[in-house]
C-alpha cells in the first residue's frame, strides 16, 4: 500500500494548480456550446500545455504525451477541485477518439482527430433506436450502398448533442442477411448532410436533454465508415466501455452528499436542524459508508490500471451501484426537505436551484441508460461470476 | 360482517375513471400542464355533474352525505387518472371543518356552494404539522397575520388556515391584506401556493378551539392523499405491465423475462395488501375514530414508501420511453412523489404514529 | 363496510370463550404428540362441542355443521387469543382431509377422516425431494403395481412429523412415459410398512423439525390411491393451496411484534430505553404499518370468502409478503438487543427463550419453503398479472 | 502510488486459506462445534506454524511486525473458512495494546509468548462501547470488579479489560476472584463469555490513561470483525454462484434463471467494493490515524449490512438444501450474523461515524 503519489506527480500536481490559477478565467464551461470561438480557444490553451489529448499523437494534433495514468487523474482531480471544465470533452473526443485510434484508417486519424480535439468538430452518438433500446444489437436503421456512397434511413433516439454536434458517428445495418451481430457497421457523416431531421426530446424532468434523429436517403461517402463492413458491433464496444466507466461515477456523489450535509446543517424544521434528526441522521452516515465504499473502489480501479492487474468485478459494477446510490441520495434528499422538497423551477424558496428533484430523475434516466440495471445485471453474473446464459428460447 | 367495497361504491369509483378518462385523457392533462392554466373548468364541471364535490357534504346542505371512505375511493380514482382538479381541500377538509366546527352561519354559507362546486375551497394546514423558514399564521382576534406554506387546492375563493394555536379560519381569497404566490412543485397536474397575511380579517370556526378538530381535518387530508397514492401506483403498475407484455426487445416480450416479471410482482406484492389498508383507515375515521389516527399514519407512510418503490420501478419497467416528457408516464410518478411530501412525509407520520401510543417519552 | 359480525355471532364468541375458560385446563398442545390420551380426550371434548372438524359430515365422525366462514374464525381467533391449542391439527386434519373430501371415494372418507379427525392417525406429508424441490413436478419416488399392491422406492425430504405419524400421504411417479405432471399418483400408507427408513434432519437452527425418509420396496394395498392413477398433481394441489395460506398469516406476526415492542419498553441501552432511540423507533413503526397492511389484507380476504368474492391478488401475496415481513422483523429484534442478541439455546441473559434468532432462521426456511420467494413471484405475475410465462428452451 | 495488495500480501491470504481447507475442512469445524471444544488445539497449531499470532508484534519481541492491514487480510481468510480459532483478541487488540500502552515489563512478560501462541489472550471491551444489563467493570487501584460480557477470544489464558473509565488491565484466566462463564451464541465457531470480578488483582497498562488508547483497540477489533465477515461474505457468494451452476431444476442449472442470476450480480455488486474499502481503513489505522476512526466505523457497518444481504440471499440460492445442518452453510450465516452485533451493530457505528465529524450537537 502506498497512498501517496510521489514527489514527480506532486509537482506535478503543482504545475497543474497554478496554471488553474492563472487561466481560470478563460475558461468555458463545456456544455455550453454557443460560444464556440471561447470554447475553441479555451481548448486550443489545454492542449498545448497538455490537459487536453494528453496521449494524442502529436501527427493528429495532440500533446503526444506517453500515457500516464497518474498524470490523467491529476489533471482530472484539479479541474474538479477547481469547479471548472477541463476543456470540451463532448462524446467526440472522451468515445469516438479513442475508437478511432484503434480501428480508424491513418487517412480517418489525420482527417477527423485534429479537428474534434480543437471542438472545430463536435459529434453526437446514434446508437439507441426507439425499438433497439436493451437490445441494441437488433437495430434497424439501414445503410445500403449506391455507387460510391451509403444511404442511410431510419431513426435515432436519445441523441443528445445532436442539436449542436456537427457530426454524427452512428451504427447502422449494412448486412440485413448476416447473423445480428455481424450485420452491423460504424459510420461517420455531417449532420448538415441532407435528409436529417432532429427533433428535440423533452425528458420527465422538463429539460431538453436528448433528441430524435431521423434519417431520410442520407448519403454518405463510402469511406467514411471505421472499420470493415459489419465490424460495427466490436467498435461500439469500445466505445460503450468507456461510456459505462463515465456513469456512476463516485466523486460526484461525493459532491452532493456534502452539498446535502451543508443543507442538513442550516435547514430547520419545528427549529431543529435537519442534521439533529437523529433518523434523518443515521441515514445520512448510511450514504455516506455507501459513497465511500465506491470511491475506495474507483481509487482501487486507478491502481489497477497503472499497475495492469485485474478489477474486473470491480469494475464491472460500478455503474450499476453507482447510479443506484446516487439516485437514492437525491431522494432522500427531498425527503429531509419535506414539502420544500417539491419546489421546481422558478420557485420562490427552491433549494439548490431544484437539483435535488431533477438529479432524482435525471439518475433514473442513467440507471436506465447505458444499459439498463437489468442488463448490468446480466453482465455481471454471466461476465464477473461466469454463470450460465439463458438457454435460447425455442422458436 | 363485511369489509370490503358495495356496488354502489365500486360503481362511483368507476364512474369518474369513465368520466375522467373522456375528459381528462393524457393530452388534457398535458394541455393543462403546459398551458399552466389554474384550474381546468371543463373537467372541474363534469365532477360537479358527478356530485363529487358534494359528497361527504350532508344532505340539509345538498350534499350526499357519504362518509369519509366515499371520498377516498373517489381520490384513488383521480390518483388513478391524475386528474387535474382540487379534490382534497375543497370536497373533504374544508366541507368536514365547516360541518365539524363551523357555526350554522358558516355551515348554511358555504356547505352548499361547497357542494354546488360554485367555490372552490383551498386549505393551508402545513404549519399544523411542521414549520420550515419560519413560516406559520398568528391570530390577533379575528385577525391574522403570517405566512402558510404549501396550500393545497391553491387556485381557490376561499381558504381553510390553521393558526399557530390549531384554530380553523376561513379567509376570501380576495380578502384585503392577503397576498397569493404559487409555488412551482413537480406535480404540475395540481396546484399549490403560499399565502401570506397582512392583518387579514379572518371567519374563525368556533368549534375549533379544541385543537383535535384542526388534527382531524388533517387526518382526513391524509386518507385523501394516500387514497391519492394507491391510485396513482395502481395505474403505475398496470401500465408496466401492459408495456411489458407488448415491448419486444431480443425476440420475446420483455413481461417474459424473468427479472420482469418479479419486478412486477414485487409491485403487485407490496401495493395489493395497501388496498384493504387505505379502506380500513378510511372507514376508521368516521366508523372507528379510536383507531383513525394510527390507521391513518401509517397507511399514509406506508403507501409513500411503496409509491416511491412503484413510480421508480414502473419507470425502469419502461425503460427509455418511461423517461420521456411524451408517455406522461412521470405525471403520475411526480404525483405519487408529491403526495409523499404533503401533510407529513414517512418519517413524520411515524413519529406521530409512536406517539398516538404512548411510545414518545414526553 | 360493516365490521361488526352481528349479534348472532357475538353470542357464538360468547359461547367459546366461556367454553375456553371453562375447560382450559385440559388443553393438550398440540406440537407435543408424546401423550396421545390427553391429546385425544381434549380433541374429542372439541369435536363434540364443534371446534374440531365442525363442518366435517357427521357420518365421517365430524360435526356437521354447514360452514360458516365468521364462526371458524371466531373460534380461531378466540383459541388464538386464550393461548390455548384449538386441538389437533396436524397435516391430516389441515391438508389431507380437504383433499380426501373433495377426491377420495366413499371408503376412503369412512376408513381415514374419523380416525385422523380424533388423532388416532396421524399423518406426514411426502411431497418435496432432494431433486425436486422448486420443479416438484420433476419427483422420481416411483410406484409400481405389482399384483394389487404398489411397491414405492424413493426418497422425500422436509417431512415434518415423519418421525411421529402413523400415516404419510404421498406423491409418487405412477407413470413414467406420461408428461411430467400426468405421471403423478397420490398414494396413503402405513409408517410403519416394512421398507421405510426415517432420518431426523437438523437445520440451521439446530432444531430437528424435519426429516428424510426413505422407502425401499415399500409395498401399498392398490386402492390406497387418492383419485385416479395419474391424478396425483390436482390432488396435491388442493392440499398446498391450504398450506400456502396458513404461511405468513400476519395476526402471528402482530403477536411478535407486540413482544418486541414489550422487550423494547424494558431493555436498556446506556441507561436508554430501547423504544427511546429514535433510528429504532422509526423502523419499528415501519414494521407495524406492514404488518397492519397485511392484516387488514387478512380481513378482506375473509370478507371477500363470506362474500364469494374475487381476491386473488390480495391472497397471492400474503405467503410473500407475510413470510418477508417475519424474517426482517425477527433480524431486526437481534438488532435492537445489541450483543445479547446472539445469545442461544441455554446462554444466561437470553432473551424470549432466544426465540428472535431461531424464528430469523426458522422464517428464512419460511421464504425458502411452501414455495420459494421467486416461485411466488413467477406466480403472482403469470396468475396475477397474466405476464407471459418464459418461452420453453430450445432442447 | 498502490492501492492493492503486494504479492506478500496474497500469498499470506492464499497460505492461510489453504492451511486451514486442509487442516479445518467443514467435518473438522462440526466436531469442534458439535463436541463444545474449548480450543481446536490442532487448528491453532498450524496457525502458529504460520506466524499469525505474531503478525503485529514487533521483531524485537519476537514478531513479524506487520501492520493492521495484513492482520485484516488474514482475518478475511480466517472468515471465508469459518476458522475454530482465536484471533481478535488474541492475535491483534491485546497485542496492539500492550505494544502501545503496557510498561517495558508488561511487554517483555507478554509479547514474545503471544507471539509464540503459547498464551492465548480475551478481550472484554464491550462496556467501552455500551453498556446493557448494568454490565460494565469498575477499577479500585488496580484491583477490578463488576462483570464484563461477550468477551472475544473467550477460552483464554489472560484477558484485556476495559474499565468504565476506558482504562485498560491485563487479568489471569485464574485470578482469584475472577469468574468466568461461557456464553453459548449462534456462532459457535468462537468464543464469548461473562467475565465475573470480585475484587481480582489486575495489572494496569499504564499508557492507557488517555481514553483514546482503548477506543484505538476497538477501532482495531472492528475492523478485524468486518474483514471476517467480508471473507465469510465472498465464500457465501461464491458458494451460491457454484451451487447455482450444479443444482438442476425444470431440467437446467438454476443459475440459468434469470432471478438467480440477479441475485448473485446484486452480492457480487455490493460486495465487491466492500474490499477497497476494507484495505483502505485498514491501512488508515496505521498509515492515515486521522482517517482511521471514520472509515472504520463505516466499513463495519457498511459489511455488516451487505453481510446480512448475502447470508440470507445465499441461503436462498441454496433453497432447502442452505437451511440444512449437514451443508453447514449456516456456520458462515452465523460468523456474519456475529460479527454484526461484537463491537457496535451499525445503529451505533453510524452515529459513532456523525460525531466523528461533528455532526452530534452535544
């Protein structure tokens, strides 16, 4: 056991913090995307000192750092202290980049890298479609080539970005005879391509967070698919991976469980503070055992990758306990508010601008996407405990 | 010997399902919804057609005169519906308070516009239960002066407030010195406000001094919203397993894999015995007023703690499409979560419910 | 609603009560079979006075009474309530003579209801086996005619009372090459028939509540069958519909919890009463609304019996439920006692006989048996909610 | 930076496991059961052999002189095979406190023969942490009286106590005046007893004025509770997950049901983080002593919880055959169901764990 970094990763640590400390003010908060020249230089800041596409080869437009872990939660950990965004890391550069890396053609590399890193090129996902949901192999929208061109039909959902991304990587049926698995292909294309249509999807909690994508006789050039035809299943997996790792992720519960104990210390009720309550009390320590015991994982996760041993279990449930415990904690939350806890939106007297209640639902919606808790489930008992797979039905 | 439900109950029951299912379908609701429009007078009439705001109203004032029961059963089909109408202050707290503890004045006044569905009657009793951020009405005679949280059946003509001693008042929602705020909540299919008192001149009920009057309109707001929640979830779990049993994903309806299957379950398992509950408590207010109060904190928390478990599982059940604004699916998941919070949560009434038997140390 | 069972029954409750007082001293209990005379008198004085088999035809040595759901209860609530054995009523009397009534033939009523109604004949039941437990369907204790008797080789397993009963009703394969649930019989024999081994089996709790027994050639007279060869599954069908009711009934469980909510008025902890700490307190209110929920479900199943009417949910549910609720509330008790909670058997300073952690065991093996927890499930939601069942593998 | 365990580390694990499938296999742990062994001299034997009673002792006293983590580590094997021996008391709280606060003499006369196993060491500590039934040991000079109950390690040579006043004496198992009395619990693979004092001779360990020298022992025993029941855990899981893939039902494995399946991903998801988080306050109380009060009292609570889901959920996997003396599952049910109540149940762990970071009004 060594819990400390070491006096390299210290300065490090260091360097880091103090150019923070300088630049803070230029920073563009990565979910805004209307200002894109602020978010591009920003960007373009990040990447010569090496915050942004650390490990990019310099060819493509990156720092061409060698890839270290430490480093990497570093920079991580001190832009989050910090409360600012490290960069643009759109689905872009933290899903499409790394997949690229390892399937995409040199010709892909140098045309479609350098831009997205710069946040010249955002990109949205289409994976999900209204009926491929748990079931995403089964996916229809199809590609059919023509001359020297694809053309795309179907439809999208849960596509968020898509109103500001200006491209799209998106999976598509390319084999309709081949087994379901093997039929699938990768493709990448403008949003500005003729014959896309997105249509904004209001969720439960009122915001716009996700689109609709429809796709009439889109056409796409040939070459603009990662991969061979039908290898679209292997690069989605390496794309859903670092996806999973993304959900759940620990030191954000963190953060809101001291926002709630904050809250818990000032709030009153009949003149008590919430935190005086003593089974209001016991439950508080009980998220946070659970908020610990994940974060201890996660830091388990970052040494076993610097030092290449095996987590896999521990990995593989992150998101699944994760989202749970972080749904559960923004309901509790309401619940020490009491009628206060229903307060939305605009109203006077609405704590926390209302996160409480739209975190609620908003980590509903993540413990059913990105693999539903039921095929997190499956995923860990067949993958993690190597038990036996439903038998196939009879047909 | 019999526990359970007459025809002419069950008839009731259905009647405003039907009657709310052809005018208040989804896209009324959300119309209502989006439109924030303050109360839905199309729908609110058709229920005075049905007589339900008349109904625990006494006959002398053109009431029905059903007990509390009637009335929760017809709450448990507007949970059901997530219907768009004042329910709880206006047909039960109010009516009840009036009859309980107003004088023949006030009772010949309101009870029968009450029962007409002519007004519309609000009730602030929060600061009855628990007071947050200071909040809470004072009487100087007739007098009242303050803030009270949490209104319920806000968009009304006249409200029923609890005073810092328990006393009831009924104060015009035009009164001078009364200043009206609505308060955005998640549940946007009712409508709640603040109120807040300049030296407003209030109509106290004389009958309320005794301050159990005042717990007992609160017990019945209780009933009101659970009857509310047992509804709502019920509606919850049918739609998950409709859903499931339609939803195709790897070859096979999803309501045949397993882990479906005893999500539902578990939903059926939990809500079911609440059913003969809520009845009991309900009946126990009127029927059993020994038993009334401990029946109903816990049937309140109780069916708050298994609507939580339902509006969230039914979602999963729904996957992807249970998230979105278009299904309306969360309508009744924020009505569920609303009725949790109102009049007392779960840790609230089981405390109370201790207490009821002497198990609090003074 | 009408909650009051009217004056007609109020003398009935009248009458057993002072019946009880009046004879209570004689009461035998009826878990101790080792004095069958006093056990056999004081069923008599009951099936004379009509609390024993009061609906049981007089010619099969019942009483004869029409039945009257309010006046059963009455009774039972009434024996419940004094303390005091309402007789016998081991698994002939509870499980078989239902059966017996509905399928067996004119002889068989007259040879076995009257002796196992004054328990002269006790009895076993021989259903589950080591390989058949959820997929009881799948049992292999085979019978075969040989001349005019069945010759029974097996083995069953969870036989309670096998190691007193003089009789054991019996599940037993008839016919191999029929579908599964065709081959079934449903044979009655001797205990003490040459060929039958009976082995005490101990369970976690260190009690000796069940048994294996084995039959090796075990030789049945061909007309001890219930119904028709093959109609073995129906019969035994009416007889767990029975057991599974009396599974979880929550007026115990209330009984329970009034004694826990006693250990907790008294027991201290640093000075502090039990009932005085808050987190405590709460959860054991919690228990009390679950365990009201269930018994008011209790009532409306017996209003709906009154009335012929249709409660099948509200039935389903009360094994799962009832048997969940009893094994967290007993886990809860050993909780709130701290250390003295792991006290057992002869341990000074044990609490209630160390009954709270034998029942947290014994109520485990409740969600375990009559039907698992998930086979209740699966039912519920194919019979209850009319769910589809799983599709049929590919073999 | 490393958050894992060495090779060292594992290999301690992995020798301890496989020391006691040979020397302890569940026929071995029966007969100490079921014959009321004081001691499996056998078993502790081996262990010796092994260096474990001498794990933290210093080398100068003839130890290894490890630290508190490598004793987790090995009280999660001694968990996972539902070891007959002593360990705790014997091997870590009464050695760590006599390393800490015992004279020189204390130390020379204790450590090398604790390290040896030749003195096997109780501790009584429980009245430190709460006090039921009046117990609780009170200290006139050095001579101790009153009674002390659920001492850990009971079959013992020589007993840490704790007074009311969290001091800390060393007693021989054969002081005059010292009762002792065996407690029979339903972990019967170790020892608890009642100890008895009249007016018994003890000798004071004298650092141990400062109270936190006793609530460090217990912070150490805790941990150690928790690491057995997190070994005791994943041989529950894995025991499912195994009998799963075996037993046939409706003609396949039953850990081909989807229900089956969701149960062991939901032990498997809770435990697993259990382990990070185990190692961590673990090497807190050595390395982080600022850290170490908090994350103890939440690993122990936090294990005690997801323990109890997995005794009972492995159990259900097993169906009828788990509920069974002869498969002994139940020894493991048991040593989990212990752990939860020795040294604070989570109730008291977690207001322990508020007050830690002020959040208890005095």
């Amino acid at each position: 056991m060594d819990l400390s970094y070491g006096s390299r990763y210290d300065d490090f640590r260091e360097e880091v913090r103090s150019f923070i400390e300088t630049h803070r003010h230029l920073a563009a908060p990565d979910w805004d995307v209307s200002d894109r020249t602020k978010l591009q230089e920003w960007q373009q800041l990040l990447i010569e000192q090496g915050y942004v596409g650390r490990t990019i080869p310099k060819q493509y437009g990156g720092y061409g750092a060698e890839p270290d872990i430490l480093e990497a939660r570093i920079i991580a950990d001190e832009f989050a202290r910090a409360g600012i965004t490290q960069g643009f890391s759109g689905q872009g550069i933290a899903y499409l980049m790394p997949a690229l890396l390892a399937m995409g053609t040199d010709e892909q590399k140098e045309r479609f890298i350098p831009p997205t890193l710069r946040a010249e090129m955002l990109w949205c996902e289409g994976y999900s479609e209204p009926n491929a949901g748990s079931d995403l192999a089964s996916l229809k929208t199809s590609a059919v080539l023509d001359g020297d061109e694809w053309v795309v039909n179907g439809q999208k959902i849960w596509t968020s970005t898509a109103e500001s991304a200006d491209w799209m990587f998106c999976l598509v049926r390319t084999e309709p005879d081949a087994p379901r698995h093997k039929g699938i292909s990768f493709l990448l294309f403008s949003m500005k391509s003729p014959g896309i249509e997105v249509v904004p999807l209001k969720t439960m909690s009122g915001t716009h967070q996700f689109n609709e994508v429809f796709f009439k006789d889109v056409r796409v050039p040939k070459d603009q698919i990662v991969g061979q035809r039908g290898d679209g299943w292997k690069v989605a997996n390496l794309v859903l991976e670092h996806e999973r790792e993304d959900l759940g992720d620990p030191n954000f519960t963190q953060q809101r469980l001291n926002f709630l104990i904050d809250l818990m210390k000032t709030e009153t009720v009949d003149g008590r503070r919430l935190i005086d309550i003593p089974v209001y009390r016991d439950r508080l320590m009980q998220f946070q055992a659970e908020v610990m015991a994940l974060r201890f994982n996660d830091l388990r996760l970052l040494s076993a990758k610097l030092h290449n041993k095996n987590a896999t279990l521990a990995s593989m449930v992150m998101k699944l306990q994760g989202c749970e415990v972080r749904h559960e904690l923004e309901g509790f939350a309401i619940d020490v508010l009491g009628e206060h806890g229903l307060l939305y939106e605009d109203a006077p007297y609405v704590r926390n601008d209302g996160s409480w209640q739209a975190n609620y639902m908003f980590n509903l919606g993540l413990i059913i996407g990105g693999g539903t808790a039921q095929i997190q489930k499956n995923i860990i008992s067949e993958r993690g405990l190597a038990m036996p797979r439903e038998p196939r039905p009879a047909s | 010997m019999e526990f359970g439900l007459s025809q002419e109950q069950t008839l009731l029951q259905d009647s405003v399902v039907q009657y709310l299912n052809g005018a208040a379908p989804l896209d009324r609701i959300k119309r209502f919804v989006n439109n924030c429009e303050p109360r839905a007078d199309d729908v609110w009439s058709g229920m005075v057609d049905l007589g339900i705001p008349s109904l625990i109203i006494a006959e002398e004032h053109g009431g029905i005169g059903c007990e509390l029961l009637d009335a929760a059963l017809v709450a448990e089909s507007l949970g059901s519906c997530a219907a768009p109408v004042p329910f709880a202050a206006t047909a039960v707290m109010v009516p009840w308070a009036i009859a309980e503890a107003g004088s023949d004045e006030q009772q010949l006044r309101w009870l029968p516009k009450l029962a007409e569905g002519e007004v519309i009657a609000g009730a602030a009793v929060t600061e009855a239960i628990s007071t947050r951020l200071d909040a809470g009405v004072h009487a100087n005679g007739d007098t009242l002066s303050g803030r009270a949280l949490f209104a319920i059946d806000f968009e009304a003509d006249v409200y029923l407030i609890a005073d810092r001693d328990l006393s009831l008042y009924l104060v015009d929602a035009d009164a001078s010195g009364l200043r009206r705020r609505p308060l955005t909540t998640i549940d946007k299919t009712r409508r709640y406000g603040e109120l807040v008192f300049e030296n407003v001149q209030a109509d106290r009920l004389p009958g309320s001094s005794d301050p159990e009057v005042c717990r007992r309109v609160i017990d019945a707001g209780r009933i009101i919203l659970a009857a509310d929640t047992l509804g709502a979830s019920q509606r919850m779990l049918n739609k998950a397993v409709n859903y499931s049993k339609e939803r195709m994903q790897f070859g096979r309806p999803i309501g045949s894999f397993q882990a479906v299957k005893h999500m539902c379950a578990e939903m059926a398992a939990q809500l079911e015995p609440c059913r003969a509950m809520m009845w009991y408590a309900a009946h126990a207010f009127d029927a059993r007023p020994e038993e009334a109060r401990l029946t109903i904190c816990h049937t309140k928390s109780h069916l708050s703690e298994v609507g939580k478990f339902i509006a969230r599982t039914s979602t999963e059940v729904h996957g992807g499409i249970g998230f979105t604004d278009e299904l309306g699916l969360h309508y009744w998941f924020k009505r569920i979560g609303a009725n949790r919070q109102l009049l007392g949560g779960p840790t609230q009434l089981r405390e109370e419910a201790a207490m009821r038997q002497g198990l609090v140390e003074a």
